[in-house]
C-alpha cells in the first residue's frame, strides 16, 4: 500500500510543498506589514547557493554544518529584505520595481550563478543533507506512516511554523499591530505604533524565512547547485499567499496541492505513462493562472481581502 | 545642534535630472560592484578597463554591442511602454519566445519565396505571437481583475516549455528529422536563406535589421505617448484610474491595448532573433538569454521613455557583449547580471530625488538644502 501512486504523491507532494510553504509563510508576514516582496525567487536561489556552500566547506559534525547552513541562507535572505525595506520604506520606491530588482539580482544570470561559479559549486554533490526521520518508529505504519512519520526535519519545523504564525498573526498583540499597519498604517500610527519599525522588522524576518526556504532545496530535496534550479517556485509562492487569503493555515494545503502537482509527473513517468514531459512541468504554472483566476472574483475579494494597505509606502505627512 | 534629515515633495520636478539621474545611478552601481568584485578576489578597475573595451573600444566590438543591443532595445520598449502606464507587464520573456516561436514557423513555412514576401510576414507572425501570448493575461487582468505580475510570470515559463516541447519532445512543423543525426540530436529547421534578414553595413558597422526597426517603435512609442489621444488616455489612467473613469475612458479597454502592444514589441524581439540571428527556433540559446527580463532594466534606466531606451539598450547592450567576450575562468559568470541589477537598484533610489528634495534641517535654524538634489 505504501508503494501505491496516493501516497506516493502525497509523500513526494509534502517534500516539495515545503520550500513552497516556508517562502510563503515568510511573504504573509512581509505582506500583512504592508510590503510586497517581488523578490522571493531570487532570495530562494540566494538562499539555495549560500546554503549549498556553507554546507560543503565546513567541517565538524553533520548537525552543526546544517544548521550554520541553514542559517546562512537565512542571514542571506534577511539581508536582501533589509535591502528591499530600504528602498521601499526609507527611500519610498516603487515595490513592485524594487522587488524585481532583488530578483534580477539573485536571479538565474545574476549573483547566485556568479557565487556557484566563484564557489565552484556546479560540479559537487552535496555532503550534508536532511534526512529522513523515522518518527517514533511509525513511518511504515499503512497510509499515514510515510506521509506524516516519515519526513526530514525542515518539514516538521515547517509545521510548527506554521502554527507559529498562526498564533502570532491571530493571538498576539504584536500580531495585531502587525494587522493594523498593513490595513491602515495611518490608523495605527495614531495609535502610537511605529509603521516603519513593524514594517522593517517584518520584512527581515520574511526575507529570512525566505532565504532558508530556498536552503531546503539544496539542503534537502536535491543535494546540488545548478543555476536557476528553483525553477519559479518564488513565483509560486508569491501566488499562494493570494490564494491562502493571506491566512497560514490555507498556505499549507495551497503549498502541498501545488507540491503534488509539481511531482505527479515523475509519479506518473515511473508507472510508465508516457505524455510529454513539458505538460508536466507547465502544470504548475497552469494551475497556478487558473487558481488566481477563480480567487480573483469580486466575491473572494470583498470576502478576505488584501491588506489594505498593501504596495503602498506610508509617509506621514507633517506640519 | 541636531541635524535632521528631511524630504520635501518637489512640485516639480527639474528638466536637468533626467538625464543626470540615470548617469549618476551607473556610477553608483559601479562602484558597488567593485567592492563586490574586490571580495571575490578580482580587481575592479581591470575588468571594467575589459568590458570597456569588449563592448565599445572597436568597429567590431561595436557591432557586437548594436547585436546584443537589438533584443534589449525591443524588449525594453514594450517593458517601458507597460511599466509607464503601471500595467506590470513582466511576460516580456515569453511573449519574445512566442513571437520566435510565430516567426520561425512563419520563416519556415514561406521563406523559399523570396525576402519581399517572407519578411514583412515574419514581423507580423513574431509581433502577433507576442501579442496573444500578452492578450490573455491582458484579458484576465482587464476583465477579471487578476493580478498581471503573476499570470504574465507563469505565461513566461509555460511558453518556455512549449519551445522546448515543439524542439526536443514532438515531431512538430518547427523541428528537423530531415537527417539521422538531427534525430539524435533534436534541432530546428533552419528558415531558407532567401530569408535571412538583411544587414546595414557601413565602414564595417554592421546593423541588424532588428535594430533598425526598434529605433523606428521607439520613435512611434514616443509619438503614441505625447501626442495622441490615446498616449493621452493613458498617461491620465496610469496616474489616477478614477479620473480616467470619470473622464468616461474605457479603462479595461485600455489596459488591454497596453498588453497588446506591449507583447507585440517584445515578440518583435523573438522575431528579430530568428530573422537576425539564428535563423532556427533555438530554445537553449534563447532562455538563458533572459533577454525579457533584462528588458526591464534597459526600461527603468531610460526611465521608461522610449527614445531613452536606444540609449541604455546600447548601454547594457554593450555589457550583455562583454559578458559574452570575456567569458572565462577570470571573469566569473552572472557578474553581468548582478551588475545589471545593481544599476536598477540604483536607478530605482535615485528616483527618490526626482521627486524629494533632501533637506538638513539644523536645529531651530532655517532649512538649508543639501546635496546634488538641490
């Protein structure tokens, strides 16, 4: 039963969910302050490269060098938010522009193949890379056991989370400022609360998640460098923040649908069904048009909108 | 005494930074890139003394950078066309793929009779092909109210796919199974020479066609913008849709004629690849170009006019050249790119003075003005 197509998709459909969930759950953040990021495509391949090259060239044990790893690409992902916060709550540009910037700079031709090459990453396979846990010894347990017992790490922390931000975004106070300043910014700066701290503060911590997300490929789906390997998945997640309502928990099944998607067609190409290969890696992209298309209708808007202010620089106007 | 730093909205904006702003931006952007190029151990002042010459210092070099320019010059002024009038059309990329895909196929199909025939019918085939690829985001966006940034993202990879499909996984009209070698190795049929685009030489510059006609868009673009009614439409809909509204302009209307246009350009530039250039439908050659992408670049340096744009598709052009010259152990890959990247990042803060002035405000002083922005 294990071996059958189901929950060999589900199984495959989570690994690949998961870089897709954390980027996204990073752009809610930055998004819920106000601030969109275009950028995440480029901060996942600047993730996935600076990751890949901690990891190769530290020595010590394997726990120690994934988690510097993981941090790096983290570290590098907070740097590129600070840069997007720069430019877009300090110097007031245009975050659409600005997002793409960060994504032509990190991008497939720019600083993320430039480190591969000066790194000299495209050749080597990687040392380290998260393995498999066998949960309290249930990963053969019928069905459930290798979809929920029997993943790396980065997906049960990409469960925790989840429900962290949940909370955070929902249950805290901070998470209701955090609401305030991205539905009206000049609401809450009236209550006292400091718009372009939250902002920064939320577009950093995004980029991070972003940046590590981008680590769990070469951490742990395919453990290599090649340039462009993330293959739109930032792009992706940019769209599954939209079709999750800007809501954590809907960001989780929208990643894993997407995740198996992106995988049926090695699923379907081992159990030899022969289509194109091309109409396999199009579905993604597909699914992605059509789903936006549905929740862009008036009711789905008017229902759980963006934040209001989202894509607008605040600047109080003064005396 | 505290100093505190201040912007004040300009009413107006200086006719003098225009062209000042993006100088000073490239000048940014290179020394940033230096410190970059100085940590990964190489040195600043000779690679760019290497671009420099790679991309501008001969008759040769030249008409390399005006090849590499072609494509950017296009893909830039559907970019600045788009961008200007804030429709986020991102799909350049796939639209230039489509409109190769429409020209070779095109090229293929009537290239025997003859250049009068087949090249009028390649640029209509490459300008249609990029403008359908753009008319369904286009259509979604203006009816549907879907987010253009992303459908016109996803049309990008999807149309990549479909080349590839059309190349490497099908027996389709664009690819050759003539020979038992071309059916190991899957390749592009090759349009009759007949068909070739013709050159402009003079003094051993030599000119792509596709050039020549991005200058004349590039100049019909200006003219659509400043003085037409459309151009007009479209400069009071892009600053304020309820204005346009209430004026009675057909905004979704609008938006959708920007999409078409804007495709038909950038699919002009898949057109002018094959008719130019490769003469073959050539997946592997065109996606790592990024050719739609770098568009947006050329766009935003020329600050999305269009006669600025033959200027920085030169410009970045010439980088592109070099990038392609200097191509070795010694001058890493992607440096282009992230040079490329950079500029954007510094043409995007230096709008910032085109619209603020900075002032220094000295404690219970008068303001005084400050900086090159005064």
């Amino acid at each position: 039963m294990n071996d059958g197509l189901v929950v060999q998709l589900l199984v495959s459909g989570i690994a690949f969910g998961t870089p897709l969930l954390i980027a996204a759950l990073g752009e809610l953040l930055s998004e819920r302050s106000g601030v969109l990021n275009l950028g995440l495509e480029g901060m996942m391949l600047m993730g996935a490269v600076c990751g890949f090259w901690v990891s190769q060239r530290m020595g010590g044990p394997e726990w120690l060098a994934l988690t510097v790893a993981l941090g790096a690409a983290g570290g590098v992902g907070l740097l590129m938010g600070l840069l997007h916060g720069f430019m877009t709550i300090t110097l007031r540009a245009n975050q659409i522009v600005s997002g793409l910037a960060l994504t032509i700079l990190g991008g497939s031709i720019g600083l993320s193949s430039y480190l591969g090459q000066v790194g000299g990453l495209g050749d080597e396979r990687g040392r380290h890379t998260f393995e498999k846990i066998d949960v309290l010894g249930l990963g053969d347990l019928p069905g459930i056991g290798p979809v929920l017992f029997h993943q790396s790490l980065i997906v049960y922390l990409s469960w925790v989370l989840t429900a962290a931000v949940a909370y955070y975004v929902f249950r805290t106070r901070a998470g209701q400022h955090l609401r305030a300043v991205g539905e009206d910014p000049r609401a809450a700066d009236a209550m006292g609360i400091d718009v372009a701290r939250y902002r920064y503060a939320h577009t950093l911590v995004g980029g991070a998640l972003v940046g590590m997300a981008g680590a769990s490929y070469t951490l742990a789906i395919t453990p290599n460098w090649s340039d462009g390997m993330t293959a739109g998945a930032g792009w992706i997640a940019l769209a599954l923040v939209i079709f999750a309502f800007w809501r954590p928990g809907f960001v989780l099944i929208g990643a894993y649908l997407f995740g198996v998607v992106s995988s049926l067609g090695f699923n379907l190409q081992v159990r030899g069904v022969d289509l194109p290969p091309e109409l396999f890696s199009a579905l993604p992209y597909l699914l992605t048009v059509v789903v936006l298309v549905v929740v862009s209708n008036a009711w789905a808007k008017h229902r759980f909108g963006a934040p209001d202010a989202l894509g607008v620089p605040y600047v109080r106007e003064e005396a | 005494m505290s100093t505190r730093v201040r912007f004040e909205r300009r009413l107006e904006t200086p006719r003098l930074l225009g062209p000042i702003l993006p100088v000073v931006s490239v000048a940014g952007a290179l020394v940033i890139a230096a410190i970059l190029l100085l940590l990964t151990g190489h040195d600043p002042l000779t690679t760019y003394k290497r671009m420099a010459e790679a991309g501008f210092s001969s008759t040769q070099a030249l008409s390399s950078t005006v090849a590499s320019a072609t494509p950017l010059l296009l893909t830039g002024l559907a970019a600045a066309l788009a961008f200007r009038v804030r429709v986020w059309n991102i799909g350049g990329e796939g639209q230039l793929y489509m409109g190769a895909v429409c020209a070779a196929g095109m090229g293929i199909a009537v290239g025997g009779s003859g250049l009068a025939v087949a090249l009028p019918a390649m640029i209509v085939a490459g300008i249609l092909g990029g403008a359908a690829w753009a008319a369904i985001p286009g259509v979604l966006r203006a009816y549907l109210n879907t987010n253009e940034i992303l459908t016109t993202l996803m049309f990008n990879y999807i149309g990549g796919l479909l080349m590839y499909y059309l190349i490497f996984d099908s027996h389709s009209f664009w690819r050759d199974v003539s020979s038992p070698e071309a059916k190991l190795f899957p390749q592009g049929k090759v349009i009759d020479a007949s068909a070739f685009w013709p050159g402009f030489t003079g003094s051993e510059l030599v000119v792509p066609l596709g050039f020549v006609v991005g200058v004349v868009v590039a100049a019909l673009l200006f003219v659509l913008m400043r003085h037409t009614r459309l151009g007009f439409d479209l400069r009071v809909v892009a600053d304020s849709p309820e204005v346009g509204r209430y004026a009675g302009m057909r905004t979704r209307r609008l938006v959708l004629i920007v999409m078409l246009i804007s495709g038909g350009v950038a699919g002009l530039a898949g057109a002018s690849q094959v008719g130019d250039f490769s003469h073959v439908l050539e997946p592997v050659g065109l996606q790592p170009a990024a050719y739609g992408y770098t568009g947006i670049v050329v766009a935003a340096l020329a600050r999305f006019n269009p006669l600025g744009v033959v200027v920085s598709a030169l410009f970045l052009g010439g980088m592109t050249n070099a990038g392609f010259a200097l191509q070795g152990a010694d001058f890493p890959q992607g440096l282009v790119g992230t040079l490329q990247a950079i500029i954007l990042f510094c043409v995007l803060a230096s709008e910032l003075f085109s619209r603020y002035r900075i002032v220094l405000r000295t404690g219970g002083g008068a303001p005084v003005a400050a900086g090159r922005a005064a």
